[in-house]
C-alpha cells in the first residue's frame, strides 16, 4: 500500500499560482476524499501525482507502508478516472473496459459491467451511450486495472441517485485496501466514503 505525501508543491499556469507551497497527505489503503471550489487545483493535482503534468517546486512523495521505502513514480502502477471519461467511442463497451486489463479477464469484466448495469449493452458502441451510461464504463476501465493508485477525478458525476448510490457501493467494495485519491464536490459522497454515511 502506498502514502502520498504533496510537499510544498507550487504551480503556475501563465504566471497565474494555482497553489503555492502546497501539502498535503494522503493515507495509504483507503479512499481519501479530496475537495475544494471550483480552480483550486484538484485536477491538477491529480496530474502532478501521476505525472502528467509538472510542478515548479516541491515534490510527491510515495512511500510504501509496509516496508517503509520511498518509491519513485515509475516504481506505482496508477488508474485514472477522468472527467472527461476519455473512451474509445467506435470501440465496444466490453472492449473499452477490456483495454485496460487481460484477454482472460473478460468474464471479470462481464461481472463488473453486470454490477454497473451496463451487461445490456457490453457489445454496443460506447459513442453510443448516455453520458451516465459513459461515466460507468470510464469506472469499469479503471477499477479493472492493476493498479496501486487510484486517482478519480468527480467520477459519479452526472449519475441519478439510485444508480450512484450503487456505482459508489461497487466502487468502495473493489478499491479496498487501495490507495485512492477522490476528487468531488459532494458531501454525500465524502460522508459515504469516510463511514458518515447512514
């Protein structure tokens, strides 16, 4: 499992400071629910952790709490989620969440596509679905993944509640002991994942 600690970071976009001497910590093997306004940086510090974007000072520190050793980037197998769900549209929705992992995991896939009611439609088109629709694959991809970071960025945005509520059960059930950084808007969904939920 994997700590993350931001130290002192500082960013800039045009000489515009997104942060400055930034820390944070984010505690390995759960879900650390990230927020903040609108252009405080969230996305940008996703990137920065897996990245894909730079920093002009400070630095990410990734530290393995078992044997306490300091990890460097290329050392973490990272899974993103991004807000812009990023599939391949002509591509099948099996074939998207099957892009991210094994040929032999595809009755894995099948599972987690039934568990996120997508089962119906695992051999249409993914340009063809509703955003809602999109944002579950875009999940499916992710949590499919080997990976030792999860970075999700709003993530169940854009589902109605009865769906979320199930996507964020599947969700918590398959990251754990995960190191995971989410980011939201939503008190709801930080109450679920820090156990406030009732």
């Amino acid at each position: 499992m994997i700590r993350i600690d931001i130290k002192n970071i500082s960013k800039k976009y045009d000489e515009k400071s997104v942060f400055d001497n930034l820390c944070e910590s984010f505690e390995a093997g759960k879900v650390n629910v990230y927020m903040g306004p609108s252009g405080c940086g969230k996305t940008t510090l996703l990137n920065i952790i897996a990245g894909l974007s730079g920093a002009h000072d400070g630095r990410v520190v990734f530290t393995d709490e078992i044997s306490g050793k300091e990890k460097t980037r290329k050392d973490i197998k990272f899974s993103m989620i991004f807000q812009e769900y990023r599939l391949c549209e002509n591509m099948t929705t099996l074939s998207n969440v099957m892009f991210a992992c094994k040929r032999k995991q595809k009755s894995h896939a099948m599972e987690l596509l039934e568990e996120l009611g997508l089962k119906e439609c695992a051999y249409e088109p993914a340009g063809s679905l509703s955003g809602g629709m999109k944002a579950r694959v875009a999940i499916a991809r992710a949590l499919i993944a080997d990976y030792d970071v999860m970075l999700a960025d709003e993530p169940f945005t854009g589902l109605d509640d009865t769906t979320k509520r199930s996507v964020m059960e599947c969700f918590k059930k398959m990251t754990k002991d995960k190191t995971v950084i989410l980011v939201t808007h939503s008190e709801d969904e930080k109450g679920f994942f820090d156990g406030e939920d009732k």
